[in-house]
C-alpha cells in the first residue's frame, strides 16, 4: 500500500508543474503551494472518503451484499503467521482511532442509521475536524 507522503508528494510535484516550477531560484513552500492552487492534499481527500464511505456501509440494511462482507470480516479466526496485510477496514480503523482514541467500527456501527440523527452527524464531524487538523 502506498504511503500518505508519497501520495501528496506526487500530487506536489504536479502542482508544482502546473505552475512551471523547475528552477531552484522559484521554489514554492508546500503550504503556499496549495494555498495558491487552492487545493487540499489527496491523502486527506482518500481519509475522507473512505469515512463517508463507512458511514454509508454502516447505514445500509443488514441483507446487503456489502454489509454482509463487513461482518463477515468482523468474524474471529485463526490468522496465519506474520504480519497482516493492510486492509481498507485496517485502515479505516486506524484513521477513526486517530480521530478518537476510544472510536472503533463496531462502535460506530452502534451509532443510529438514519443521515439526520446526531450519530452520523458526530462521524461526520469527526471527519471534518480530523481535516482541520490534518492542514
């Protein structure tokens, strides 16, 4: 899986590319670099993203096809030995204890269903303030 840095840093580079940035005498900060193109790095778009997907796993009804992977991801067995691949739910869960220590899948799946109750309004916050943050 590729790294945040190296993602931004592709994106930097063509940002800096855009504006013709080659010679060392134009150099450009990252942070004035995306307040000039008004942009926002791409691992923080790829983070949110994935959060609003959860969020939107997490509402369907239980006989989904995509809910049912989810839980049956949950499912406990006996992994093989070494180090486990990172996965997207992996890397959900670190982004949501990254936001909040205590916030994991399974407690957010507890949280209410409906987009107007306060339980997505909180993921959603949480989201934007990690965006906050992050900048």
């Amino acid at each position: 899986m590729v790294s945040e840095e190296e993602i931004d840093t592709f994106q930097r580079s063509l940002l800096r590319r855009l504006l013709d940035i080659k010679i060392w005498h134009k150099k450009i900060s990252n942070q004035d670099l995306y307040e000039k193109t008004k942009e926002t790095k791409w691992s923080n778009n790829i983070k949110k993203r994935r959060l609003l997907w959860i969020g939107h796993l997490l509402r369907l009804p239980d006989d989904t096809p995509a809910k049912q992977a989810l839980q049956e991801y949950e499912r406990h067995v006996k992994r093989p030995r070494g180090k486990p691949k990172t996965t997207w739910i992996s890397a959900i869960q670190k982004e949501l204890t990254e936001i909040k220590e205590d916030l994991t899948i399974k407690k957010a799946t507890e949280l209410p269903r409906k987009r107007d109750l306060p339980g997505v309004t909180l993921l959603m916050a949480l989201c934007q303030a990690a965006d906050e943050k992050r900048l």
